[in-house]
C-alpha cells in the first residue's frame, strides 16, 4: 500500500503563490483546474484520460475528490456537472472555503475546450510520477536512518530498486487495450524474424536442434519448467543451455543509438544449489571437454591444461551471470533480474531450483502448496514483464520410482499443481541408462547377456520429453549424454549416417 504524503496546501484562488517558503512537490494546479472544467463542459473528456489518470494523481485533494466523483457520475452513465456534483460537496468544508459550488462553476465557465485535455491528463500524471519519485527518495533515506537491527543493508537496496523499477514500469501511462492490428504487426514481424534466420526460428536457440525444432527456440515471456529425478541431467542441461545462448549473444546498433539483440542473449542464471565456482568448472569441464572431476583434483596433463588456459580465455566475454545466493524469495530474484536488464540487458533467466526458491513469509505460514503456487506465479509474472524465457528447474516425486515405466509425467510435480498450470513448456530429462544401471545381474550368466545388449542400447542416450506446451507439440526427444562431461549433444540417427561397406 503506498503510503499517503500530505502537502502544504496551495491557494486555489491565486495558485501562482509565492511558494519560496516552502519547497513544495512538483504540481500545477492550472492543468488540474483546466482539465477538470474541460470534463465538466464535455463529459467525453473523461473517456480520454480515465485509462491512465487516477485521483491520486492530482496533487490538490480537493481537485482529487472532485474528479472522482465526475468519473462515478460518468461510469454511470450520468451527466456531470456543476448542478449534479453540487450534492456532492455541499458538506465538504475543503471546497466551501475556497467558494463551494461557484468554484465548480467557476471551474466550467474557464474550460475553452477538450482538444487538451489528454495533454492536460499527461502533465499531472507525469507530475504524479516525480512525486512518487521524490517519495521513494524519501523513504529510502528514512529506511537508512530507522532500520530494524534484523534488516541488512541489501535488503534496503532491494526494496530500494523495486520501488524504483516498478515507478518505472507504470510510468507508460498504463497499456490498457491495445488495438489487435498492432498485436498483429508484432506476430507477422516476428514471423519474419524466424523466416530470415537460419534454422527458422521465433525464439533463441538453445543449442540443441531437435529441441529448437519442435518448440521453435526459447519464446520470449515463457515459464519453462525443466523437471527430473535427481542424476537425470537437469543442471547439465540448463547449463548447457545457458551457455549456448549466452556464447551466441550479437547485438547491432541501430540508427537511434539503441541496440537490437540479433542472435542469442544476456544469461541470469540463479544457483541455488551450486557455487558459482562449481558451476563455472562444470561449463569448463564441458567446453575444454575434459571430466570436470579430473580439473578438480589437478589430475590434468600439460596438454589439457593448455587447452583449459585457451577455453577459459575465450570464456571470458561470455554474458553469462551467476548469482550463488541460496534461499532467496523470488522477490529478491525479481528485483536482482530487474537489475541487471537495466545494466546489461536479459535475454534468459535459469533458476535451479525451484524448490529451494522461498516464498513470502505469509505464504510460507499457509503451507509448502501456497508458497510454491507464490513462486510459480511470480516466475511466469516476472518473464513477462521482463518479456525473456524462463527455465526453472524442479524436482518430481518418488511416486516415479514405484513404476515400471519410469519416464516422468505431469501428475509427477511436486508439491504443487501451479507447476504444471503456470508453466507455458514442460520438459522432463530422463536416462534409461541411470536405471538399468541398477540392475545388473550376476555376471556370466544369460540375464547378464541380455542386461548388456540393453545397455549398449541405452549408454550415452538420454531422452527430453515435453508433456506440456502451449504453442507447440508434446513428444519425446532423443539425445547424446556424456556423463564424464555432463554435456548433452545431438543425436545423430543411423539413418543419418554415411552408408558403410563391410
């Protein structure tokens, strides 16, 4: 709830006061008095500036009242003016000192006409604005000086940038209703974008073709919900993802100064789980292609080192960004993303997991199923307001290891049905090979025979099933997995490859 500022009041009769005594908040009480007479001369003013301009917005309270009551008067279908808005105030001691029901008058005589009266609307909600600005200035000085010893300073600098970015936001007059023609350019423009890139596609790549095929890239203001058994591969995965879009980050300048993202994209990715350190050895491992178990231990020889030194350095300008904090509300992910498409733009965000992301406290006392449904509703919030994808990690229940089949399913999410509602793109990882790995019989003996021939099936594949997309087909996707590199690759069918003579 914003809290209410109250102002030192203006003379309405003379409102070009000398107001030297005071530093008063930014106003003008002449586009509050013109707006307000054009409306009440012709009621189809109001229609021009209802969508953006509230009574809060006006900085004399009186003029607030009054023209909350025209815009009751005219959502009724009722006519407002001076006579029937004269029942309204012949109580309110506010207007009778400055006249009554004259000033109301007054207020209609003095309107010339309504070709203003937006431009009027746009001067006091811009006015409106750099109050709330000078507000949040406040605040945050008072917050600085008065914090609980229980509130850190990032927590201050958080609700600080929050209440800075949502300023920002809203200060674009509202959208409202947007003309379908326009929303249509935007569809046939994006059609184009995926007709003139190669491969033909909407969103950004992921790296993996089969995966772009079937889902058309990563769409912008998509929750991707990226589910598995644990040592399936789900951070390999989105690792892998991360670093693909990020490496293929280019962006153009255009004629006014601004820069337009041609291919890839700026990477946030959240490690809950991980240390940055573990997560930049593990993209390490993958790129130099060298067991990331073996760079740990320093069991590297002269060579690979050579080539690590040369990965690492080509990784340098990479635009991918980790922040390592665990057990963060996905307010504070919010504000940290914000943050960053401010300084360095977004193109994607990561955050694994979902589940050691926290709610709100309030959340948090009614149980793990309302903070989760907190967590997955602010996720699908915040990538369209970023307008970016988001991939979010998730764990699934044991319910998939009683089954014989074990491939995961919908009803497999945990904790929460929000999951599966809010998330635009669901995806399960799943090995086979992890399983049948568990199953080994006895060896020499026929059941091993056959365990072998299953397994030299299944070694070094992996599958990505979608069991849920909006604006696209559901299947199941077969992969390369290199678990020594935790590296996930394109299957190359056998119907691809080059005709072999025994």
């Amino acid at each position: 709830m914003e809290r209410a500022y109250t102002y030192p009041s203006v003379d309405l009769q003379n409102p070009e006061q000398d107001d030297a005594a005071y530093r008063l908040p930014p106003h003008n009480i002449e586009a509050e008095q013109a707006l307000l007479g054009a409306i009440l001369v012709n009621n189809d003013a109001c229609e021009r500036v209802s969508d953006f301009l509230k009574p809060e917005h006006f900085f004399e309270p009186v003029h607030a009242r009054i023209y909350e009551a025209i815009y009751r008067l005219v959502k009724a279908g009722k006519l407002a003016s001076p006579v029937t808005l004269k029942t309204f105030f012949e109580r309110d001691n506010s207007l009778a000192e400055i006249g009554g029901a004259a000033y109301l008058a007054r207020l209609a005589a003095s309107a010339t006409t309504i070709i203003n009266a937006q431009e009027y609307g746009r001067t006091i909600y811009d006015l409106a604005i750099r109050r709330r600005l000078i507000n949040i200035g406040t605040d945050i000085v008072n917050a600085a000086y008065d914090a609980p010893v229980d509130v850190g300073p990032r927590t201050l600098i958080e609700e600080a940038e929050q209440g800075l970015y949502e300023l920002a936001e809203t200060g674009r007059y509202g959208k409202g209703f947007r003309a379908f023609s326009d929303a249509l350019t935007e569809a046939i423009d994006m059609a184009a974008s995926a007709y003139e890139r190669d491969g033909g596609l909407s969103g950004i790549s992921c790296g993996l073709t089969d995966i772009d095929a079937k889902m058309g890239g990563l769409q912008r203001s998509d929750l991707i919900i990226l589910a598995g058994r644990p040592a399936m591969g789900k951070t390999a995965l989105a690792t892998n993802i991360a670093y693909h879009v990020a490496k293929a980050y280019r962006a153009e300048k255009l004629s006014d100064g601004s820069e337009k993202v041609v291919e890839g994209g700026v990477v946030a990715f959240f490690s809950l789980e991980m240390s940055a350190e573990q997560l930049a050895t593990r993209i390490l491992s993958e790129q130099a292609e060298i067991p990331s178990e073996r760079i740990r231990r320093g069991k590297i020889t002269e060579e690979e080192f050579r080539r690590l030194t040369a990965v690492s350095q080509e990784m340098q300008s990479i635009k991918l960004f980790i922040d390592d904090t665990g057990g963060i509300t996905v307010a504070q992910l919010a504000a940290r993303a914000r943050r960053l498409k401010r300084q360095h733009g977004l193109g994607l965000i990561v955050v694994d997991y979902l589940q050691l992301l926290a709610g709100s406290a309030k959340m948090s006392a009614q149980g793990r199923v309302q903070e989760i449904t907190e967590i997955t509703t602010g996720l699908k919030a915040l990538a369209k307001e970023l307008d970016c994808p988001i991939i979010a990690l998730s764990q699934l229940s044991r319910q998939v290891e009683a089954r014989d089949d074990k491939r995961p399913q919908l009803a497999d999410l945990r904790e929460s049905g929000s999951i599966e509602q809010d998330a635009d793109v669901v995806l399960f990882v799943y090995r086979e090979e992890y399983y049948l790995q568990r199953k080994e019989p006895k060896p020499n003996t026929p059941e091993h025979f056959e365990w072998q021939e299953e397994m030299n099936k299944v070694t070094g594949k992996a599958e990505v099933i979608i069991g849920k997309q909006r604006h696209g087909p559901t299947g199941t996707i077969p992969l390369q997995f290199d678990a020594s590199l935790t590296r996930f690759h394109n299957l190359v069918s056998d119907d691809y490859l080059p005709e072999r003579f025994e």
